[in-house]
C-alpha cells in the first residue's frame, strides 16, 4: 500500500469511528428528539454520493469509509424514526 492509500485509509478510519459513539449512544438511550431529521438526510446522501464517487474513481480508501460511514448514518436514521 503506498502513502497516498495509506493517508487516505487512516482518514477514513477516523472520520468513520467518529459516529460509533454517536450510534452507541442513541441505541442505549433511545433518545433521538435533538437529532434533525433534515441534517442526517442530506448527510446520508451526500455519503451515498461519495461512495458513487469513490466506486467510479476506483479509490479503496473513499470506497470502504463512506461504505461504513453510510451504513451508521442510515441506523441513526433509522432509530431516530424508530425511537420518535
């Protein structure tokens, strides 16, 4: 893996991890009523967009974080519908 993957996996991984606790937290508390339903939509798309992005570039690193990045801001998503 050269540097530029490298650099690029470690940002995804720390800009992915960053919305565990976030999921964590909402799935122990069941408390979504400050979340905007709005932001996460459009954050959610904008991901699936990054990720279309990422496919059609062929970039491992862009691919793989906004993979995982969209599946814990659609379970946010999710439980904010659930728990309302």
């Amino acid at each position: 893996m050269d540097q530029v993957t490298m650099v690029g996996m470690m940002a995804g991984v720390c800009t992915t991890i960053c919305f565990l606790p976030q999921v964590f937290k909402i799935y122990q508390t069941k408390h979504t009523a400050d979340l905007s339903y709005a932001m996460w939509m459009i954050f959610s798309f904008g991901v699936f967009l990054w990720l279309c992005y990422g496919v059609m570039v062929k970039s491992l690193p862009v691919i793989l974080a906004n993979a995982i990045t969209l599946v814990l801001s659609v379970s946010i998503l999710v439980m904010k519908i659930r728990y309302k």
